[in-house]
C-alpha cells in the first residue's frame, strides 16, 4: 500500500529551508517565530522540520497534534492557539506550556490545575483588533484582567499580549493596525510595573511587516504556519516576492482511472447531485475527460486544487472521484498516468486529515 494513490508528497528539505528562511527574515528585524503545525494536521515529520529549521516554539490549535510533536522528541516550548475549552483545561497544562486566552473563567481554571499538578503555565492575552474572532474589546476590560492575574494568580504567568488579523474579517495588519497593539501593551506595562516578554503581532499575513521593513519595533512574535508550508497567500494574494522560500513543499498526486470522450452537458432532468446541489453546466460538445481517483471527501473543494500542468480544467467532482477536462491537455493521458497538483492551505488541511491520502515524504 505504500506506492498507492491519492498521494501527497512532502518534501522536508524545502520545508526545512522555508521555516530558517522566515526564522532569519523576522529574527533580523527583533522577531521570534511561533512555527503554527496545525496546517499540515501536526504531522510529526512536519513538526521536526518547524523544530530543525529553527522556530522558538511549535503552536497549534489542537492539542492531540503538540502531543505527537512532544511523543516525537521534540522539547521546544508547546503552544495552544485556540482559546482553551474549559472541558480541555487538565491537558493542556498537562501539555502545553502557553496558551493564547481571552476568558478570565477559562484562566481561572487554568491556575487551578497548574496549581493541582504543580506547574506553571505562560498565557497571552488575546485583543481584538477588529477582525473579530477571539480577544479583549474592551481596553479596560484587558487591563483590568490582566492586573487580577498579575496579583491574585499564582500558577499563571502572564507573558504578552497578542491579536489576529487576517484570519476571519480579512482585516490588513497594517503598521497602524499593529501600532493599536503595541500602545495598549505599554498600557499593561504601565498598569504592572513591569515589562512584558511577547507583544505577538499576528499570524503569516503579517509577514508583510517584515518584508516591508516597517513591524512597530514592539512586536516581537509572530506565529507562522501557511507563510512557511505553502508560501502562497503573499505571493497571490498580495504580489510580494517570495522567491527565497519554496512553494514546492506539497504535492498531490492522484491516478487516472477512466479517459472517455463524453457530453460536457449531463442528459436527462438535472435534481441535485450527491451533496445536495444543483450544478449549472456549459454545453460545450464532446470533448475528452479523465477521471480521477480522490474527490471531496480527500481534499475539500475541488476548486482549490491547482493543476500543474497546461491544458488542464477541473470540472467538478464528487466524493471519490474528479472529473477533469483534458482535450487541451500537453500531455496524452492514459488509464494509470498521475496527475500532479499544487495544494492551497485549506486543501492542505484536508488532506492531512484524510486516511486515505498517502503521505510520501520526498
């Protein structure tokens, strides 16, 4: 079963290169990189090559994935990035060393189970910043929370402040943006009496801060999983050059399983199809189409695969299978050829959780 199909590659070298790249871009500018495995599903390889290519701590948002990752070896600081359920409370301190919080009921019950086994766990507190997932609105309210931790907590450590941007709202972390985060971790320096050790600035969309040179000198860390697994989103999304990291690190390879010419519109009455939709389709004559074994149930929206070769359309697809357009194709494909893909993050995601995706590494 090792040579079978759907595959994806991943390719660790270029991995390990991406996560020393970005580690010495950002440490050039005063900030450390949080490596984020949650992308690839925390996959152990992939979480030794955040560790090998230099990031001060692995980070995800589900803590059976820091569990493979510490049962790995790796001894790096482990961090949860999702805020913690009070039903996970006793793993995570079991697990993790930080974890990111905006619930002072959720921290309270924290110090209670550091206290039970004997430990002392780091937050950051999370600000919303106007893109509107986790964190403090209110400016009082944080530095309210902040000072009961700092005087009536005796098993947490209050460590930074921290926010998202990108991630749900699309908001831009601009220099002003982050500015926002910067004056009000001075606020909670001020309220303390004392300097904080992480003003965390966001996720990979902030990278644009350090390619542009212009990060507030508060921000210190930044937690980076897709700027270093794919590469993409500031290439695509935002024209920068990325030409020093590798886009290359996965690859999906999926086998043909029929080539037929066929109708390009389905005959008979349209209803709806396995997931309950009704597809529009353009009549466009017989033309030639291969099917492919992988569909939704591998790797999510088939809109998101990225043919790696000319002459390719993607027309669809349905739980196992994908039906592809190959009359334009450079290449004459046959029953058992392999078709190569470039994979998005949310593709990535998929895939990484299916069993029934080989996972080669390369």
């Amino acid at each position: 079963m090792n040579n079978r199909y759907p595959r994806l590659e991943i390719n660790l070298e270029h991995l390990r290169q991406n996560v020393a790249t970005v580690v010495e871009k950002c440490g050039g500018q005063g900030v450390q990189v949080m490596g984020v495995i949650k992308g690839a599903t925390g996959i152990p390889e992939v979480a030794k090559a955040f560790d090998e290519g230099g990031a001060a701590m692995l980070a995800s948002s589900r803590l059976e994935q820091l569990e493979d990752a510490i049962n790995a070896g790796i001894t790096k600081p482990m961090v949860l990035i999702r805020i913690p359920m009070l039903s996970e409370v006793s793993d995570v301190i079991r697990l993790t060393d930080m974890s990111l919080n905006s619930e002072l009921e959720v921290i309270k019950a924290l110090n209670a189970e550091a206290r039970k086994q004997g430990k002392l766990h780091k937050i950051i507190l999370m600000a919303e910043m106007g893109d509107l997932r986790e964190g403090y609105w209110d400016r009082d309210e944080v530095l309210e929370v902040a000072e009961y931790i700092e005087n009536k907590l005796v098993n947490i450590q209050l460590v930074g402040i921290g926010t998202n941007v990108g991630c749900y709202g699309a908001i831009l972390p601009t220099p002003e943006k982050l500015e926002e985060l910067a004056d009000l971790a001075e606020k909670i320096e001020e309220r303390l009496g004392r300097e904080l050790e992480y003003v965390a600035g966001g996720a990979t969309a902030s990278l644009m801060r350090i390619w542009d040179g212009n990060i507030p000198k508060k921000i210190n860390l930044l937690r980076v999983g897709e700027g270093i697994l794919l590469a993409m989103d500031m290439d695509r999304f935002y024209h920068y050059d990325v030409s020093c990291l590798h886009q290359d690190v996965f690859r999906l390879k999926a086998e043909v399983i029929e080539v037929k010419n066929k109708p390009t519109h389905p005959i008979g009455t349209i209803a709806v199809d396995a997931f309950g939709h009704t597809p529009e389709y353009v009549d466009r004559g017989i033309r030639k189409r291969a099917l492919l074994a992988v569909g939704k149930v591998d790797y999510g929206d088939y809109k998101d695969l990225i043919p790696m070769e000319e002459g390719i359309e993607i027309l669809g697809a349905s739980s196992d299978h994908t039906i592809v357009d190959v009359e334009d194709a450079t290449r004459d494909y046959k029953v058992g050829d392999i078709m190569t893909f470039d994979v998005c993050y949310a593709t990535l995601v998929y895939l990484t959780n299916c069993k029934n995706v080989n996972i080669v590494f390369v």
